[in-house]
C-alpha cells in the first residue's frame, strides 16, 4: 500500500476559498494535511512532514519552524509574507487589482483620491504602487491617508480626510483596513459612499457582513 504524504498546511491569516482550494488538491493527490496550527497556534514538532504549505506570519518563532521545515522538504509560500527564504511563491495579482481599483473609482468621474493602510506590507506598498501609477496616467493625483506614519495615526487620518476635497474615493490595502476608513469616517459624519467612496480588497464576506 503506497504511503500517504504528510503535509504541514499552515496560514496566518484567515480565508476559507484558500482552505477549500487546498483541500479539494489534498483530496485528488491523497495527501494527510496537518492543520492544527490554524485551530490551537500549536507548532507540531512531533510528526515528519513530506512538504509543507505556508504563510509568513507574524510570530518569529512561526516562522523560525517553517524555515527549518523548508531545509528538508519541498516548500510552498502563500502570498507575498515571506517567512525568510527564498521558495516557490503563489501570490496575488497585486498591480493588477490596484489597477482595476484606480479605473473603477475613474470611471465613476471622481476627481480627487486616496490611499489607506494600516501598516506596511509589501503587498500593500505593491498595490499602494500601481494604485498611483494609474491614476498618474489618468492624470489623477493621490493623497496618502496614512500620513506617512507607520502604524497609523488614526487621529491624523481623520484630519487629512477631513481637510480633503469631497467626494474622494479611497483604496484600502484590504478589507481590514477597509473596515477601519469606514469607522473613521463615521465618526466624522462623512456619508459613504456619498462623500467617501472605499474600496477594499480580499472580498472577505464574514468581516465585510460586519
């Protein structure tokens, strides 16, 4: 009977369509997916893997694991988080949606336009990029709402927001900090999409049913 291959699945953030994608795989291929560090954060140190799936993630000792996993099997990364090594990567099509973000909020006759992001990524510093590449050959300007802190300051993005000719439509780096801009311009009184028009980006329906 041939032996089934353990594979260490391990996500730092959460979408189900990525766990149904690479369960509907794991089904076809007959793989064993170990997935507990998605459920409980424990690392499992106990089994032998035969490849493994991974995200960068926020904690160094998560990513220490991976990248002494991925010395000794073969390694796929999801996303542009790198744990700290160089291996086959799936990632978004960052340039791409930023564009189409750009063209939409264009082709709904805004004149003026923001970015916001929370913190630094590099996804987010790859669409923020080609968000403000095309509307420079729009022949658009845009307004950063993160006033070049890092992490924001959410009293200093209500300030620029205010002070920003109006209507203005904004891409955020994700549905997060999407979900942010929105409370931010509640408190202000600014009626969206009205005077503040917000795009996110991930589509994700249990935080945008918030």
């Amino acid at each position: 009977m041939k032996r089934r291959k353990q594979i260490f699945f391990l996500l730092s953030w959460n979408d189900y369509r990525i766990f149904q994608g690479i369960s509907h795989y794991a089904h076809e291929a007959d793989w064993l997916m170990d997935t507990r560090h998605f459920f409980t954060n424990q690392i499992p140190r106990d089994r032998v893997f035969h490849g493994m799936i991974a995200m960068g993630h926020r904690d160094p000792e998560v990513n220490a694991f991976v990248r002494e996993k991925a010395q000794t099997v073969p390694t796929v990364i999801l996303g542009t988080d790198s744990p700290g090594f160089q291996a086959p990567m799936v990632v978004p099509n960052n340039r791409q949606m930023a564009r189409l973000a750009a063209q939409h909020l264009y082709d709904l006759f805004h004149k003026d336009y923001g970015w916001f992001a929370c913190d630094v990524s590099p996804s987010g510093l790859e669409r923020h990029t080609a968000f403000r590449e095309r509307l420079a050959e729009l022949g658009m300007a845009c307004t950063d709402l993160t006033g070049a802190r890092t992490p924001y300051s959410p009293a200093a993005t209500l300030a620029q927001l205010k002070g920003c000719r109006k209507p203005i439509g904004v891409m955020c780096r994700d549905d997060h900090d999407a979900a942010v801009l929105l409370e931010i311009c509640q408190e202000a009184r600014l009626l969206v999409p009205e005077e503040v028009a917000v795009i996110g980006v991930g589509d994700l329906e249990s935080l945008c049913s918030f």
